[in-house]
C-alpha cells in the first residue's frame, strides 16, 4: 500500500493543466456500447476508475485500445451482458452499462451496487425509468435483470435530479422507439457532455443542462468521435488550494461556466479569482473569511467539492456552517480534519467549523475519492508533516495528483507503506 506524505507550510505558485473529467469520461465510455464500429474517445484521464470501465468494457467484449489519453474502443461483438459484482463494487458508476446494453441488446445484467462510504445511493430511480420504458426488471441474487424488445419513448419525473439516473435514461431513450421527456432531470456540465456527444453519434436530444430533457429515439446510431470535458472537480480542488495556502495558481483548461457556486463560494471566502482566455486563476488572501455552504444538485454548491471546502473553512477567521444535503453520509473526513487540529461539530447533515489560525500535520486515513481530497489540502497547508494513508481512494480520481502539486511547489511524495 502506498501513502503520500506532505511537509505544508509552502504558499503553491504557477500553472496546472487541468485533466479530463472522470464524471464525463465515465458515461462517454459507456455510451460506446450503443453501437457497433470504431469509437474514438479524447482526454481521458489516467485513473484507476476509468480503468475499471475499460475492464468492464472487456468483459462484455469491446476491445480497448489506449493511446496517451485518446481511447479506442469497438463494441461491434458484445458477448455478454453482465456487469459483475466485482467490478460494480469497486466502482457504482459500471450501473450506467444498464440503460445502453438494454437499448442495444434488450437485455442486461448488472449486480446492485449496495452501499458505499458515503451513503446508500440506491439506483431505483433508475430502474423506475427503465420500467417506465417497457424494460421488465427483476432483482434476484444482488443482480438486476432488464429486458426489453425495443425500449419506447416515456415521459419519467424524477423523485429527486440523479446524475447516473438522467445519463442512464438518456443513453436508453436515444435507441428506443418514440419521445422520451425526463422532467426534474440533473442539470450538471457532464449531463450537457454526454448530450453533446450522443447527438454527434445521431442522438436526437434537447434540453440537456435544464430539468427537462426530451430525447427522439432513433434507430441507428454512429461510432462516438469526442473529446472530454475538464474536471470542474478536480480543478475545484487546486483553487481550494491556492486558497488555502495564500497562493497564486493558473488552472489552464478550467471552464469557469462550470463552477459558479465555487467561484463565488471563494471570492466571498476572501480569495482573487480572475477569468482567463484559457482557464482560471487563483490568489490566495491573507485573511480567510468563514462562508456557509449548502451542497446542491447543480448549479448550487457540488457535494463533490464539500470536503475540500471544509478543510478552507477550517483556516478560516471566524465560524462556517456547512450543510450537506446530497448524501447522508458524508462526514468521514471530518474526524481526521480533527486529527490536524480543526475544530469541527457535527448535528445531523451539518458541520460547524470554528476556523483556526492553523493545523499541524499527523498521520491521517483516506475514506473516499473527495475526503481524501481535502486531507491532502490540509497537509498542504499544515504546519510540520502529514501522511495520508489509503490513497488508493485518491487514484480514482485524480491523475498525477502529487507531480501537480509538486510543479506548483508542494513538497508531497508517494512512498510504499
Ligand atoms: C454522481 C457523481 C458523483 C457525485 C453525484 C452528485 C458520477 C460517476 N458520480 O453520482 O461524483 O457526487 O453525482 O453530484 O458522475 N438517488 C436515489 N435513487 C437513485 C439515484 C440516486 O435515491 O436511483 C439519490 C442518491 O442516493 C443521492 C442523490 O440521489 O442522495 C444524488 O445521487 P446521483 O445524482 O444519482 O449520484 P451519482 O450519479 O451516483
């Protein structure tokens, strides 16, 4: 196993090239089992999850050719129809396999992802859809069995905007015969990619990025030629960053249209952000001013973005109050935030942050891709050493994490534990 360790303290200076985004990879990926021929698929990341998906992919019998960050992928033979549960557990983004293998192929088998660290996210809203579409689904042995003759157009209101579930459907709905509406649609930027690259495969699809999403089935489609987003997320991450540590950080290929709520979630924390013709930059303020946040579906504030934001409000002069509404359980990097010193209460889906001059370094533990995050902005910022163990969690989302802050000048390594 292997842990990174930081000596904080540095104010982070200069230029990152920000990364394709793993949340927009992941479905475009996956959107390639639609149909037959020779997918061509631009920067993509190098993370452990997208790995997963290509070893998905395999399974079901696409080939995958990697070439840098360009993904080749042929879906013309797919053998099997199955998502195994090896694969779903280490990563509940495989259920998106269900919406295209059922439009193409009538027929998928996907294990349920069960729980996860930061709560149950359950795919019901999913499966509500599908069956809305004529799909008879079953549940039997932790699997999920669709089938369908040919998917036809429904109209389907969201209980509440699931991204997964709004990809899902629209993956499906863009083979199935007549309109499909998806009212109280999830709205966010990898919502709008998918859309952009399923209507450059044939797609007939409007409306993506509102709540109301209507898609034309068509019959056929063609071989998806697309490059991927930017990571708002990880992007999000280095702003924090530069924040946290008084720095000056210009985050090229950023596209700040993506990140609102953070933008102006930073300037009112006191920080400098300026637009550039090809990115963003950062400038850290002295004076950290505390700033409540509520996580929300976009485009209110990502609860992918909770966790690093807490370990800014933790140096913040003053108390924040931090609510989190998207998932149940996602606290976890609180108590290790604790173990650096930040002074953080808990009631309910809310944390009180009384911010502090600053924290020292200690050995902490990862528990999810974004808590791991906010640790290693914490131990960039600490005073003296912190070691972030189980970072296995932060590979699955962030390319080269440790050489892009090293280029900014971070002193951060990986070593084997
Ligand atoms: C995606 C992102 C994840 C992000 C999340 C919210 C990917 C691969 N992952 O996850 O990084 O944190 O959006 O922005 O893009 N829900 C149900 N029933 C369902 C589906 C969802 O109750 O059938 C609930 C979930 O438990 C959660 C909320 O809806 O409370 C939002 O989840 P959802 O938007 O579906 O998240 P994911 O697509 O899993």
């Amino acid at each position: 196993m292997e842990k990174i360790i930081i000596h904080g303290g540095r104010r982070l200076k200069g230029e990152v090239a920000i990364s394709g985004a793993k949340n927009a990879a992941l479905p475009l990926l996956f959107a390639t089992l639609l149909t037959g021929g020779r997918h061509c698929l631009d920067n993509v990341p190098a993370l452990r999850d997208i790995h997963t998906a290509e070893q998905l992919l395999t399974t079901l019998g696409a080939s995958v050719e990697r070439h840098g960050s360009r993904f080749e992928v042929e879906a013309s033979h797919l053998n099997h129809v199955e998502a195994p549960y090896d694969l779903v557990r280490t990563m509940r983004a495989s259920v998106l396999v269900l919406g295209p293998l059922l439009a193409r192929l009538g027929h998928a088998r996907v294990s349920l992802p069960g729980g996860c660290a930061i709560g149950a996210r359950p795919i019901n809203l999913h499966l509500k859809g599908l069956e809305a579409m004529g799909a008879r689904i079953e549940l039997s042995h932790g699997y999920v069995e669709a089938r369908a003759r040919r998917l036809r157009g429904a109209r389907i209101y969201f209980d509440l905007p699931t991204v997964g579930g709004t990809e899902n459907l629209m993956m499906a709905a863009s083979l199935a015969r007549g309109t499909t509406v998806l009212e109280n649609a999830a709205c966010e930027p990898e919502i709008v990619d998918l859309a952009q690259a399923l209507t450059r495969m044939g797609a007939r699809i409007e409306g993506a990025g509102s709540d109301r999403i209507v898609i034309e089935g068509v019959d056929e489609l063609h071989p998806l030629q697309y490059s991927v987003m930017p990571d708002r997320i990880e992007a999000g991450t280095f702003m924090v960053a530069a924040a946290m540590t008084r720095g000056d950080i210009r985050l090229r290929g950023a596209r700040p249209g993506d990140m609102e709520a953070l933008i102006s979630k930073l300037r009112e924390a006191g920080a400098e952000v300026t637009v550039l013709d090809d990115g963003l930059r950062v400038q850290g303020n002295r004076h950290i001013r505390p700033v409540n946040i509520k996580t929300l579906p976009h485009p209110g504030f990502p609860t992918d973005m909770q966790a690093q934001f807490m370990a800014l409000m933790a140096l913040a002069e003053g108390t924040s109050v931090i609510t989190e509404s998207v998932f149940e359980n996602r606290f976890m990097h609180v108590c290790e935030l604790q173990r650096l010193g930040a002074d953080i209460a808990i009631e309910g889906s809310t944390a009180t942050v009384k911010g502090s001059r600053g924290l020292v370094g200690a050995p902490v533990m990862a528990t999810d891709l974004r808590a791991s995050a906010c640790l290693v902005l914490a131990g960039l910022a600490a005073e003296n050493t912190t070691e972030v163990a189980r970072i296995y969690h932060l590979d699955r989302g962030y390319e080269r994490i440790e050489e892009k802050f090293r280029q900014l000048g971070a002193s951060i390594e990986r070593v084997k534990a």
